[in-house]
C-alpha cells in the first residue's frame, strides 16, 4: 500500500511538474511529498525524478515508469467501470466546488435526490466563488459561472441564465415603474462591482439581435448578488441580477420584474473536470445528475 501510495505522488508529481503544487492537491505537507518519491526511488533503486529550485522533471527511467503506470491506473479504472457496469453502485470520494449562491440555493436542496440514487458515494462540497487553478486542481469536478479560464479541464455546459432588473412593490408604488430602459435615468440603480477584477458592471439589455450596455448611477455598490437582493428588499433601488438569484422573492411577491421584454443573457453554468481518457463512476453519474438538474433549470421549474 506504500508503494501504490508513492506511485500516486509520483504520478502527481510528474503531471504538475512542482511537489508544492502536488502537496496542495493532496492536502499533505511539501516534505511528505519529496519523502514519498525518495522512498519509492529507493525501493526501485533508479533515480525518477531531476530536482532543481526551480522545477522537477522525470529522468528517461521515470518518464518510462511514469508511462507504464498511467496504463496501469487508467486499467484500473476501465476496470471500475466494466464492474459498475454489471451491477455495483459506483462508490467512492468526490470533492465538488460551487459558487456560494448557486449551491446554497439550487443545487445542495437536490443532493438528497443524488444520495438516495448512490449512497456509496460520499461527497465533500466545496465553496467558493473564485476557485484558483490550485483548487481546481485538488477538486474532482466544479460547477462555475461565466467565463471559464482556458485550462485542459473538460467542460459540459448546464445552463444559461438571463439578467432580471427588479425591486420592492414599495419602490416601484414610490417611483412608477419604468418602460423602457431609458426610463432607468429617473431611477435609483444599485451597482456591482466585479470581485474578479473590481470593475463595475454595466446593465444589459436586449433590443431585438444586439445587445446595450448602460452605465449605472452609483448610488450604492456592492460586491455580492445576494447582497443586492437584500438591498432591493429593503427599497434602496432598482437592481439588475441573474435570475437565480432574484426568483424565490420574485415568486414570493417580495421583488417585482420590470422590464422583461428587455432581458439580456447574463452567462453560462458549466461544471468542468480533469481531462482523462475513462471517468470514474463516481464521477460520471454525477456530472449526469447536474446535467439533468439544470435540463430545465431548477428557477424555471417553480415557475
């Protein structure tokens, strides 16, 4: 089991070409990674790996040991398939990343459905809005909105969700409600500021086949979706959100659409995962699971 254990790091190690990046990966300590390829070099008695302070390369011995044990692994896996195939619940560990506000309210409410269905299969859910290519790297799939940084990860499209511009009946009673989009300059309009790159984000909207950007009036600006819905429960102005985040208060009457025959595509849900030649189980029946939540998105499905 040691020796399985150090071939894994090695593998690792190879691919990311950095034991720092390996031991995040693997939620271990820098050392014990280099302790488990030493010690796996030493029992083969050939050195594998070319270390320098600046990067880590196999030697002609570790790119061949390298090669025949990747054959091995995806073995393995094709393995694992073929046996899941015949009749045994895919099981295992999963590390899933998801945005804060997607997850909290779409996605988590329906895992009890992906439990039942596998419950050999445990899953560890990870937060974040903006993950890192570190974390993506130490995670086996993560659902992300919007653009996706080029990577090899394998991505698989869920949905696309449209901008709602709303506010609270008291609001609207206060100011009337617009018409158009130039209608919005006798309004109060609540800003974003992008987290990613602390830009504020124009509003969109659709006028026939293209698409108008219109700046906002500043008033307020905050950092959060969520955080802007709570402002337009309170009345402090008009706010323009994907559709996710505004749907529970819009069916529950305490935010008012205005302006829906100028909705503007907002961005992409996808869920990206590691690019490799056979999926585990585990894995394969989860990314189905999302595909067949978002098929029609869990937001239009109260509707």
């Amino acid at each position: 089991m040691d020796r399985l254990h150090g071939v894994l790091v090695f593998l690792s190690v190879v691919e990311t070409r950095n034991f720092s990046e390996t031991a995040r990966s693997l939620g271990v300590s820098t050392s014990a990674v280099s302790a488990a390829v030493l010690r796996l070099e030493q029992k083969l008695s050939v050195r594998l790996l070319n270390r320098t302070t600046r990067r880590v390369s196999p030697t002609a011995e570790g790119l061949e040991f390298y090669q025949r044990c990747k054959q091995i692994i995806g073995d393995l896996e094709e393995a694992e398939i073929n046996v899941s195939r015949s009749g045994r619940l895919p099981s295992g560990r999963l590390r899933i990343g998801m945005p804060s506000a997607l997850g909290r309210m779409w996605v988590i409410p329906h895992l009890p459905d992906f439990t039942r269905a596998y419950p050999s299969v445990s899953l560890e859910i990870v937060i974040g809005d903006f993950l890192t290519a570190s974390h993506r790297e130490s995670l086996d799939a993560a659902i992300q909105v919007g653009e996706l940084p080029s990577s090899r990860m394998i991505v698989r499209k869920l949905a696309s969700v449209d901008y709602v511009v709303c506010g609270a009946p008291a609001y609207l009673a206060e100011h009337s409600r617009p018409q158009t989009p130039a209608d919005l300059k006798e309004h109060v309009r609540l800003s974003y500021r992008r987290p990613r790159n602390g830009q504020i984000r124009q509003w969109r909207f659709a006028r026939g086949r293209t698409i108008e950007q219109t700046p906002t009036s500043g008033a307020m600006v905050f950092n959060s979706g969520e955080a802007l819905i709570a402002a337009a429960n309170a009345g402090l102005g008009l706010i323009q959100v994907a559709e996710y985040y505004a749907r529970p208060d819009l069916d529950a009457g305490t935010l008012v659409e205005v302006l829906a025959d100028h909705k503007a595509r907002a961005y992409d849900i996808s869920v990206v995962f590691h690019q490799r030649n056979r999926i585990a189980p585990r894995l394969r029946v989860f990314v189905d699971f999302l595909i067949d939540l978002f098929d029609t998105p869990p937001w239009d499905k109260q509707r």
